[in-house]
C-alpha cells in the first residue's frame, strides 16, 4: 500500500469522524430542546405574536405601495411573511454561535472542548447544525400557518428555490456569527452591539417595509446588501413564481459574500483563540 494511499484514507477516516461529531453535537441540541419544552413553545408563540401585530399594520399600510413580484402585487402581509422567514435565519445564524462559545464560557467546558480531538470547524459548524435542520423546517410550517390563518398566497413550487437560496446565504450569516464569537472572546461581552447590528441589518434590508421608503443615502448602502439580496430573491420565487433562471444572479452575487464573511469569521476566532490561550483567560468570562 502507498503511502500516497494511506494519506488519502486516514483523510477519508478523519472527514467521517468529524461528521459523527456534529450528528453527537445535533443529538445533544435536539435533547436539550426537548429538555425544555417552554422555551420551545414560546419560540413560536412570539412568532405567531410578530405575525398577528403585522397582520394590524397591514391594514394600514397602501396596498400601492408594497411592491410587485412578478407582475402581481403582494400584499403587505404575504411581504412581511417573506421577511420575517428569511430573517430568522440571519436572527439565529447571527447569534447561535455566540451564544454556544458564551454558554461555554460560562459553564466552564471550553477549554476541555477545545481540548477535545475535534477540529475547530466542527465545533463552530456543530454549534449551528441543529438549526441549519430545524429553521427550514420552522420556516416551511411558518409559511403554511400564515397561509392556513392569514389567507396569504405564495408559489409553493417556489420553496425548493428559497432553499437554493440560502445555500449561500446561511454561510454568510454563519461567517457573521463566527466573527461575533471572536468579539465575544475577545472581549467577553457585546451581545448588545451585536443585537444592534442584527437589528439594522433587518430594517435596511426590507424585512418589514419596501427599501425605498428609506432615506436616498441609506438605500443605496442597502441595496447591496447579502440580506436584501437574499430576501428580494425569495419573495420573487414564492410571491412572484420566478424560476431557478430567475434567481440564479441572486444566488451568485451571494457567494462572494458567504466567502468573504466565513474567511473573516474563521480568522478572526483562530486570532482570538490564540489570544486568549498565551493570556491564559481563556475560561474567563
């Protein structure tokens, strides 16, 4: 045997290994979920909160002035929907791997998970991996619900295109949130900012209202952004029926971005780690 051929399958051995840790990693998050059932609960029950307050707003919002998909014009309910469902993601991809790096600050098991054979990836990307599973999955009843209560009408056939989609863009908000967790390192606390950047993240982006009712200088900053980008391209493929043709620029003008922000995240927490492991505080908190 080579030992050309022996690299290759160690390296096969390895890539299996790290895969049955994040499926360990999703069992863990999936039972601790389960362990707390209310927190569950009221996750939806805040969501179904948010949609029936819009649901008021609408009724005061000019049908005129949401915008058309697809040569029909949605309505401000079918808008926000859209919104609110994409959002999540960045909500959560945003502040999950925070969190889980603060959680085990806090509990005082991150220096022996770092200690772990496990690679630094794994530990970043299984921090994410049970909502990578359950999001969609939230999402897709998310939509059905406001259809069943609120009447609202979308292009079904266009989901698998939403998930197409947010193959670049969870990535994005993954880099995000990777970078969040080497401030959060560094610096052992700003949830706070990075709550504040999520917010205005969301507004400019069209989450809740048109981009071009902001300010002239502040749509043009957020016309390019990866989250405006994102949501445009979905409500076109779920409230417009846009094809996968349609969509495709969308999908492409998002990898850039998914590059840049997961290069800068992983950089960025390996400087921080390094960091902290030669000042020896890196269990402070």
């Amino acid at each position: 045997m080579s030992a050309v051929h022996i690299r290759r399958v160690g390296r096969v051995t390895t890539v299996r290994a790290e895969i049955r840790k994040l499926a360990a990693f999703l069992r863990r998050d999936l039972l601790v979920a389960l362990s707390y059932r209310m927190s569950f609960v009221s996750d939806w029950i805040a969501m179904v909160v948010q949609v029936v307050v819009f649901n008021f707003v609408g009724r005061i919002v000019r049908p005129d002035a949401i915008p058309s998909f697809g040569g029909s014009r949605a309505t401000y309910m079918e808008f926000v929907a859209v919104g609110i469902a994409v959002s999540s993601f960045m909500a959560i991809g945003l502040g999950r791997v925070n969190t889980a790096i603060r959680q085990e600050q806090v509990q005082g098991t991150l220096e022996s998970l770092l200690l772990t054979p496990t690679a630094l990836t794994t530990i970043q990307l299984g921090s994410v991996v049970y909502d990578i599973v359950y999001v969609p999955i939230r999402t897709s009843i998310f939509l059905v619900l406001t259809s069943l209560v609120f009447g609202t009408s979308y292009h079904w056939s266009g989901l698998p295109l939403v998930m197409v989609v947010l193959l670049p863009f969870i990535p994005f908000v993954w880099g995000l949130g990777v970078l969040a967790a080497a401030w959060t390192l560094t610096f052992k606390r700003g949830t706070g900012v990075i709550g504040l950047f999520a917010t205005a993240l969301a507004l400019g982006s069209g989450t809740y209202f048109p981009t071009d009712v902001l300010p002239g200088w502040a749509e043009s900053i957020f016309r390019y952004s990866p989250v405006t980008i994102a949501l445009d391209a979905c409500r076109r493929a779920l409230l417009g029926g846009a094809g996968f043709v349609d969509i495709l620029g969308d999908v492409l003008r998002l990898i850039p971005f998914a590059a840049v922000t997961l290069t800068a995240g992983v950089i960025a927490f390996r400087m921080a780690l390094d960091r902290e492991r030669r000042r020896g505080s890196l269990g402070l908190y």
